[in-house]
C-alpha cells in the first residue's frame, strides 16, 4: 500500500509495459501518477524501498542486476548523484528500448523519478545516441510536457553520446559524461557506484525504468503474478532473423525460448536461435523448451540478460553467421585491453576460416585455446560475449564444425546473412 | 590472509615483466598479455609478487589480501 494511496489509482488486471497511451495526459489517465513522495514525506523511502525488494525486479540491460541493490548502492553513495536512464542499446538487433522511449517515454521518466527521490539524486539525464532522432525527438516531447509539474520534482535532460555497441555499457557511458570518450573502466568491485566526476550516477536500462514505474504504481504482486518465482514479471524481448513478423513482444520470464520465437511467425522450423544478442548463444532444436529466464539459459551457454530472440533458418550457415558476428565485435572493441584488441580479429579469423572449409590442421585446438585465454580479461564483458557466441556455435553446430574442418563446407556458407549489423560503419562514426 | 595478483587490462601494455619474475603465477598469451593463474598465492612468493606489481611500468598490478581462504 503506497502511504500516498489516495493519491494514486490502482492499476489492475495484466501487468503489462507495452500499449499505454503515449502523451503525459493519457499516461495519467490510464496509470495514473506515478507514486512519488509528497514533500519530504515520512516513511515513503522506505516503502518505496520494500516494494522493489519485494517484486524481486532484475536489471533489464544485460546484467540483470537486482534492482534494489542497485538502488541501495547508489543511496549509500550520498545524495546529489544523477539517475541515468539508458536507452544506448548498442546491440544491433535490439529494438525494446527505442520502442519503450517512443510509446511509453513517461513510464520510463516516472522510473527515474522514483530512483532519484528514493537515492536522493537530483536530476535525471536520458542518454539516446546520436542519429536516433526519432528516439530523441519522443523523448524531448515528453520532457517538455512533463517540465515543471509534479511529475518532474527534478530536473530532466538530455545526452547524445555517438552510437557505439560498447557506448551502453555503464562505466562506458558514466565515463562518456566526464571525458568525451565512451570506454569501459576497469572495476574489480562492481558493489561501489558509479561516479561522473565526484557526484554518484545510478544507471539504469530504460526498461528496467518503466518496470520500477509500474510496479510502484501496482505494488509487487501484480508483477509477481507473471514469470517465475525466482526470476518474476515480464520481459520485452526483440525477435529477428527468418521471421515473418519481425518486432518487440511482451513475454513472461519463463516462457519457453520457442513459444517466445513463435509470437514472430519464424519463416519455417529454426535451425537454431540466438538468445541474448551478438553476445549471447546460439541454442539448437533439443533445448528450444529451455524457459526464458536467467538461470535457465545460464545453463545453456545463453542469457536472458539482453531481451534478443534471432530465429536462424535451416537455409544459412550458423558458422558464416557466427564470423559475422565475432568479426563485428571485435571491430566494437573499445581498444583497451589487449585480450580483446588482439583476441577477438584472431577468434573471428579462425571461425571464418573455418566457415569457408579453408581449416588449417590445427585450427580447432587453437581456437579452443583463444577461446580460454580471451574470457574474462578485459575490463568489460565485451570479450566474453566474443568467446560466449563463439564458443555455442561450436556446440550447437558442431556437425557443421566438423565438415568444414574437413574442408567440406556446407552449401550455404556463401548465402547472405539474416542477421543485422548497422549500416554505419565504425570509422564513419568516430 | 591469502593474497590474489590482480591485473588492470586497461593500463597493461604488455611489458611482460611480471610473468620473467613470477612464472609460477603468470604465464603470457600468445599476444604477450599477463594471464593469472587465479588461485592464492603461496606466501613464499609475496615478495616477489611485491616487486613485480612495484617494477610494472604501467602499475597495471595490485595485489589483493583477503582475510579467508579464498
């Protein structure tokens, strides 16, 4: 129960983040306000704090970092911070979060608003990258309606860092505010908080934003209801690849990974799905049951972490597909860390070779050896997410693996690919 | 009090100093970077390892104490 309960109307029936209306008028009505604290009200931290502990809500960017540890963090740190909404989302086949700034911007600024009251940070800062105007554009529309009323008691704005796959990762962007420069730092002890310059940054994904204003409105239990006890609510997850229906769905965590591909109408039966983004993994036929759901696809090599179906047809080569793949990456190294600047080029050259049936004999032994000395030495998780995609496609293709080693390469390695990179290219935009 | 070496990726440049003075902890790859074995250091070795996060260039070592056996 809000202690300003009066105030706010109950939300009832499916729990939902997607078809709100767009504009703050409508939001209100169908919502209505989100449950901030009224003046220094006694007591509302406090609730606010047990009923993101109680929805058990994870980090809906990649981590899936309990929210409320994040929150409890960033308190510690003192008031006076920033909360960071983060609609960066540098995964090429990742849409959710431009899709939440455009239909639901003020679900995702009331989020902000309730972490900044509840950290003590005042202000709140969206980042949207540069060229993504129609983002930017929805976004500074809704700030403008909501500037100077109650629904803003601090101030919001507006960031343009450049478009980058790494731009997004936290310490990346909190370093972006204060050198210009989108490179992650290295951070032994993720449980200290961020820092722009001396004041705190508590950074978020943008749903995870829209996740905290809804379940403020609607108190734990109504997200509770969806997903899995242990891993609860629900999850926007963008489905590509050889789909008929290409776009962003709402599903409950836990929902098999095949019944979460379907809701795209795949072209024909899946040679396999990529879960998880360009870092993620491939999963074949025999665990496409698996539930969408953190631990669940941890024991698959996958990740629910970043909210990416791709549906792979039976008519593509998922090692071309993976060259692709760990060659893009490695062209998004930030370029600090030398596992990473000289690892993944020779990762992804070894699974091109591989891919085109030009193996030499001891290509798998030292691709598996890359693969063990790359993971887990870098500064940031970019690497690991080379080494995890990589590595599953060896698994899960590992009939195809073998014929290619063999130098019989499969009819389908010379098709286009059904994934999607950006067409910008990474000199064009630095 | 056991004692991890810890490696900053971002400052090290690949000097190589600290695998010449510590192979029992830290071999390089095949690009020159310091790769750590990850288990504690036995205390004999401390004050090696002392120098060798002393001597890197790049002060890209630290070492860590734990109270406990991790």
């Amino acid at each position: 129960m809000s202690p300003n309960a009066s105030e706010t109307m109950p939300v009832t029936g499916r729990y939902r983040l997607l078809g709100h209306p767009t504009d703050l008028e409508g939001h209100l009505t169908a919502l209505g306000p989100a449950p901030l604290p009224s003046g220094r009200q006694r007591g509302w931290r406090e609730w606010f704090v047990s009923v993101l502990e109680a929805s058990g809500l994870a980090g809906r960017g990649g981590a899936g970092f309990p929210a409320a540890i994040k929150l409890a963090v960033a308190h510690a740190a003192g008031p006076g911070g920033t909360v960071v909404v983060n609609g960066m989302e540098g995964e090429p086949a990742s849409d959710k979060d431009k899709l939440l700034l455009i239909r639901a911007p003020h679900l995702v600024l009331d989020g902000a608003q309730l972490l900044a009251a509840a950290s003590g940070a005042r202000s709140v800062t969206v980042a949207v990258p540069q060229g993504r105007e129609h983002v930017a554009a929805a976004v500074l529309a809704a700030m403008a309606e909501r500037a100077r009323t109650v629904h803003a008691p601090v101030p919001e704005e507006m960031v343009r860092p450049p478009d980058r796959f790494i731009a997004g990762e936290e310490s990346a962007l909190a370093a972006w505010f204060e050198t210009g420069r989108s490179l992650p730092s290295f951070r032994p002890d993720k449980g200290t908080a961020l820092r722009i310059g001396r004041k705190g940054a508590l950074v978020q994904n943008a749903e995870t934003l829209a996740h905290v204003a809804m379940i403020a409105r609607t108190g734990p239990d109504l997200f509770r209801a969806h997903g899995l006890v242990e891993d609860p609510g629900t999850s926007l997850v963008t489905i590509s690849g050889s789909v008929e229906h290409p776009g962003v769905v709402e599903v409950d965590r836990g929902t098999p990974i095949i019944d979460v591909a379907n809701r795209a109408t795949p072209l024909g039966p899946p040679q396999a799905l990529l879960v998880g983004g360009y870092g993620g993994a491939w999963v074949g036929p025999d665990q496409f049951a698996t539930p969408y759901a953190s631990l669940s696809l941890r024991a698959v090599g996958a990740t629910a972490g970043v909210g990416i179906v791709i549906v792979l047809g039976r008519d593509v080569c998922g090692l071309m597909e993976t060259a692709r793949i760990v060659h893009y990456l490695a062209g998004q190294s930030a370029g600090q860390c030398g596992p990473c600047v000289y690892g993944l080029p020779a990762i992804a050259d070894d699974v091109t070779r591989l891919a085109r049936g030009h193996a030499d004999h001891g290509l798998l032994a030292r691709l598996e050896r890359r693969l063990a000395q790359v993971e887990g030495r870098g500064a940031c998780r970019h690497p690991d997410g080379a080494v995890n995609v990589a590595r599953s496609a060896l698994r899960v293709f590992a009939d195809d693996v073998h014929q290619h080693a063999a130098g019989t390469v499969c009819q389908h390695w010379n098709r286009g690919t059904q994934l999607r990179f950006p067409t910008v290219l990474r000199a064009a935009a630095s | 009090m056991t004692v991890r070496i810890l490696i900053d990726p971002v400052a090290c440049d690949a000097y190589g100093y600290c695998a010449e003075l510590l192979p029992e902890a830290i071999s390089l790859d095949e690009w020159g970077y310091p790769m750590v074995d990850g288990k504690a250091l036995p205390a004999d070795l401390l004050e090696i390892a002392k120098r060798a996060a002393r001597d890197c260039p790049r002060r890209a070592i630290t070492l860590r104490e734990r109270k406990g056996g991790h």
